[in-house]
C-alpha cells in the first residue's frame, strides 16, 4: 500500500499587474520546504522513528510541531524528530508543521499516513546502522530483523534506493542470502553509483514476498579519491597501476603522494616503502627520500583515504641494482675491429660482453631479455624490434636505439652516448660502472684482465706448509705460506710471499706481487697476476693475465679454515703471561731466525689482532690483547723461513 503525501505550503506573493498584454510578475517570499520522505510503514508494538527536516530558502531556522497524528507520538521542536510506538495494527494520518522561528506564519505542513502491521505478522526492518556514509566500490555489512514466518529457500536480498531515495526505479540489488531468519548481508557498493546523499537501504524476502522498511534515514555515497605516487624523475603511477622504478643502491628516491581530489588536506596518507627501507613508513603526502640497505626488488604501497573514510591503494616496484655486473664464464665475446652481426634473434637470457672496438648489431631480439656489457669503444646497435632487461656502459661506450617497441634498463656512467628512439630506455647513471672479471672467458676481450678476486666465506685458508688432492676447492695462502696441491679445478688465491705448487689440472690462480707458482705437470690453468710475481712454470696450454694490480674483495666471514698448523704449538716460542690479560710478552729460540710479524687468530684461525717487530734469538716484544673476547687464541710468530705458534688463554 502506498500512503498518500501530502504537503501544504503557505506562501506570500507580491503580484504587479501592468497591464493586461503585459508579463505579470510574481516573487516568492520566504518558505519553508520538507526535503526528507517520512517513513510509511510500522509494526505495533515497535518504536516508529521518523527524521524530519525542513529547510527554508535563506537558510534560517525551522521548529517543528505535530499538526496531527496518533495518541502517543512525539516530535522534537527542534530536530523534528518523530516518535511513536503504535499499540495495535491499522492506518494513521499524521502532518508535521514546519515554520520559521523568526516568522511563524510562514510554515509547510508535511502529511502522510503510517500503514501498522499487527506484531505477529510478516515484517523486516533495517537495524540500526555503523555508518551513515558509503565508498563506492567498497563493502558494507547490514543487519536486519526478521519477523514472522518465512518458507524454506527464502531468500533475503539488500536493495539500495536511487539517489533520491526512491525505490520506484533506479534501485540496485546488492547482495542476498539465502535464509528464514534475522541476520547480516555484506555487499559492496558498486563502482558505477552516482555521489550522492539521499540514498535509502532496504531488505525484502522471496517467499513469502515482503517488502521491508527502508532504513529511515539518507545515506550518503562518497567516490574514493584516486592513489597517484609520483616520483620525482616525473613518471606517475595512478589507481590500480603497478610500475617500475631502477635505482642505484647507496643512492635515494622521492615520492609524493598525488589525487584527484584538489583539496589535499582533507586526505590521509599512508605509505608503505618495502624491505628494508629507510623511513620503512610515513603518513605525510611528501615523505622525502627513501634509501634501501640491500639490492632487489622493493614494493612501494600508498593509500590514501578521504575525510569520510573512504580509500584507494597503488602499488609501485622499485628495483635497488648495483654499478657492479659479474661477466659470467658463459658470456658471448664481441670483439675486433670489425662489425659482429647478429642474424638472429638472441638466445633467451644470453648475457654478451661487447670488447673495446667490438660493434654489436642487433635485428630481432624480442623476448630475449638478454643483458649487455660495452667496454669503453664498444658499440650496439638495436634494429626492428627487441626487448632487452639490462645494458651496462663504460664512458665512450655507444648504444644506438631504433627499436620499435620493447623496453629496457641502461647503466651507463658519464660519457657513454646513447642515441635515436631512446624513450624505451629507462636510464641510470653511475660513477663508476663497475665490470667484475673474476669469471670473465678466458681470452676474452685480449686487452682486459680481471683485476677482482671475491674470496668466498667458505673458502680454505692456509698458513705454514700444506698439501691437498681435493679438487673444485678454492685455496686462500696467506703470507709465507706453502700450498702443494694435486687436486683439479681448483682455485688458489696468494697473498704476497704465499707460494702454490700445482700438479693438477685446470686452476684458476691470482698471484700477488711478491708470490709464487709452479705448475708440476698441470696443464690449462687461467694465472692473473702482478708485475713481481713469480710464475716459475705455467703448464701446457694455460692462460696467462698480466695486472697492474690484483684486488681481493674480502668480507671477514671465512668459516671453512685450514689452519693445521694452530693446533701444533712450537717449543721455540714463549708467551707469558698465560692465562693473559691485555698484554703479553713474545720470545722466541728458534736458532739463526729472526721474527718479523706477531698475529693473533681466534679458535677458527680469524686474523684478530697483527702487529710488525724484529725479533732476534733469544729477544723479547709486546703484544696488545686488549679488547678481546675471552676465550682460546693462537699467538703466531713468523719471518722468513719460519712459523712458530703457541696457543695462551685469555681471561
């Protein structure tokens, strides 16, 4: 049943007649206007609320009174707030007057009628809702009171009203379930419902058919504000986009937060930086730098939300890389003077290491995300069509670009040209880019050498004389010491007066100034090596790779030592006090030897302490332990010719 409404406006008129031919002027003089749709059904026994709001044209305020209605109800002067709990079922009229409070006699009177359905019969009613605002796209929970008796497969179904709050035409279902009782329906707001504040909610069953009461009041649906991060290279990522970003580690990266809302102090921010980041988190719209401590992929996550609680979410990668590239054993070698043409696609995830005087021309590279290293004087050049992940550029290096689609990353430091359709580069300068050659090919770009050694955490570390058959190991000889090794493949890394013997096969050797190596019978070995080093026999068919200067990049953590030597202590050498304190005194009576350096190692053979004297037979010297842990150490002693070690305590 649809109850009749009815309104009643007072209105006062000035009325100029001119002349009968003429236009007939009419202005209207202050009003009061009901701008809210009573509520027309209710339940005996139940409490029956009903809002009411009026407005007038300049805004001044409105009191309110019952004009008429049923025993019992009540209307606030002030709000217009109806109530009332009907005893027994039927129809009742009701009129509210509304006037103004500085003009009584200018007044609206809103009527309708309350259809009161018995207690016990049928009826669904919206329970009190949390909210009185909702994000479009995002969800809501309503509770609902059911009453009476409903059939088994009824189905409950969530209807939102028009803007207007009219059930007519327009609504939309939101959500159902399936069930003959009270309870919560979750739906989401559509995406496409228009911003407004005049919507109603309201629940209605299948079987049997019941069409509940609205929620008695609007509801208003807010469009969230759209997320953009923009970073300060000028790229913007927007709502529901993920893009990407390259950085230097060591170097840092500004974001800003950006909306399609103008008024951005009614927003709040929440930034969410990755792994490892410093600020890990912010909540202002310009957060500043942000710095990573370790390289890979980071995840930057913004959300901004509205005043009214509404939000969005972006989502942007940001790849920490390094200005240092390994050129693997694998690598493919272009290099002389004349052009090396490519006349087909290259391999999937082929890595290319372009000489100085080497040119590169590339016709198809879709898909191959290959990565490309240009030394100084190299050059590439890209046609058709072709994505690569990676190219790294020496100064004077060239890369021209005429690709017609695809996108790639280009490290390059200062100096490096790059030309023609560039914009599917992404561009980050380094100073230096940094080319590690420990595992580069052998022979491969004849003027360049590894000049880098990363010495692994596992690697075996040797002091005095040693022997060994095993093979694919990496040997460390530290200095004065004698490695005799007859295993294949391994690695030897000398320090200066270190000396390798070698009669295995297939070594990679790194010779410091001052060391030694000789090759008994083995063949194929890779030897970088310092001017004064020692190659005293370098073995059939070996390579051999002369340095200005040899690096080792150590990082302290070697846990794999071999260090046999610390567990036999020399008679010769003397340490007292033992147990020790924060200095001990070193002699020695090693006959015609004389001491030149003191170490200390702790229990593993960790260097911990190192100190250069000369130390004749029979003479004395200091040796600092202060600030060590307590605990079991070995003082060594050595010089030309001889290793002494004693083991001391200390407390």
């Amino acid at each position: 049943m649809r109850a009749a409404i009815r309104t009643v406006i007072v209105q006062w008129f000035f009325v100029a007649v001119i002349a009968a031919s003429q236009v007939v002027s009419v202005r209207a003089e202050q009003s009061v206007t009901f701008d809210t749709r009573p509520v027309t059904s209710a339940r005996a026994g139940a409490v029956y609320i009903y809002d009411a709001g009026a407005r007038t044209i300049d805004g001044s305020a409105v009191q309110y009174s019952l004009q008429h209605g049923p025993a019992g109800m009540t209307v606030d002067a002030r709000t217009g707030a109806v109530r009332w709990t009907p005893a027994s079922a039927g129809n009742y009229s009701i009129g509210i007057r509304g006037e103004m409070v500085n003009d009584p006699a200018k007044s609206t009177v809103q009527e309708w009628s309350v259809e009161v359905v018995a207690s016990m019969q049928t009826g669904i009613a919206i329970d009190p809702l949390s909210f009185s605002m909702m994000c479009r796209g995002e969800s809501i929970s309503v509770g609902y009171t059911a009453t009476g008796s409903f059939v088994a497969g009824n189905v409950f179904i969530l209807q939102l009203s028009d803007k207007d709050g009219s059930f007519d035409e327009g609504f939309r279902n939101l959500a159902s379930v399936s069930s003959t009782a009270s309870g919560t329906i979750t739906a989401m707001i559509p995406k496409d419902v228009s911003a407004g504040d005049g919507y109603r909610l309201r629940v209605i069953s299948s079987n049997p058919v019941f069409i509940g009461s609205d929620n008695g009041s609007d509801l208003a649906v807010e469009i969230p504000p759209v997320a953009t991060i923009v970073v300060d290279d000028g790229s913007s990522y927007g709502y529901g986009i993920i893009g990407n970003e390259t950085m230097l580690l060591g170097n840092s990266i500004s974001f800003i937060a950006d909306s399609n809302m103008f008024i951005t102090d009614t927003l709040s921010y929440a930034w969410d930086f990755g792994d490892d980041a410093s600020p890990a988190t912010s909540n202002v719209r310009d957060p500043g730098s942000v710095t990573y401590s370790a390289l890979g992929r980071k995840t930057v996550t913004l959300t901004v939300t509205s005043a009214g609680g509404c939000s969005s979410e972006t989502k942007l990668y940001v790849d920490v890389i390094s200005n240092t590239i390994s050129i693997p054993a694998d690598a493919i070698v272009i290099q002389g003077d004349s052009a090396f043409h490519w006349d087909s696609r290259v391999p999937h995830g082929a890595f290319i290491w372009v000489c100085p005087g080497g040119i590169l021309r590339i016709d198809a590279a879709a898909g191959s995300a290959a990565v490309i290293c240009v030394e100084a004087g190299g050059a590439v050049s890209m046609v058709g069509t072709g994505y690569f992940e990676k190219v790294y550029m020496k100064a004077g290096a060239s890369l021209s670009s005429g690709v017609e689609w695809g996108n790639g990353l280009v490290v390059c430091e200062e100096g490096a040209g790059i030309t023609g359709n560039s914009g599917v580069l992404s561009k980050v300068v380094a100073s230096p880019v940094v080319f590690d050659y420990t595992d580069a090919p052998v022979g491969g770009c004849p003027s360049l050498a590894p000049y880098q050694k990363r010495i692994p955490d596992d690697v075996l570390m040797v002091r005095g004389a040693q022997t060994s058959g095993e093979s694919q190991k990496e040997f460390w000889v530290r200095n004065g010491g004698v490695l005799e090794a007859a295993g294949d493949g391994n690695t030897y890394i000398a320090d200066a007066g270190a000396r390798v013997v070698a009669t295995g096969n297939s070594a990679t050797v790194y010779l410091k100034n001052g060391s030694s190596f000789e090759a008994r019978g083995g063949s194929g070995h890779r030897i970088f090596y310092e001017p004064d080093a020692v190659i005293a026999d370098a073995g059939a068919e070996s390579g051999l790779f002369p340095g200005s200067e040899l690096t080792y990049l150590y990082q302290g953590k070697v846990t794999g030592v071999r260090n046999e030597e610390a567990l036999m202590e020399s008679r010769d050498l003397e340490v007292l006090p033992n147990p020790a304190g924060e200095v001990v005194t070193v002699r020695h009576e090693r006959t015609g030897s004389v001491i030149r350096r003191l170490e200390v190692h702790d229990a593993v053979g960790r260097l911990v302490r190192e100190e250069p004297v000369m130390l004749h037979q029979g003479e004395s010297g200091s040796l600092s332990l202060a600030g060590l842990v307590p605990g079991v150490y070995y003082v060594r002693a050595s010089g030309e010719g001889v290793v002494l070690v004693k083991k001391v305590i200390v407390q």
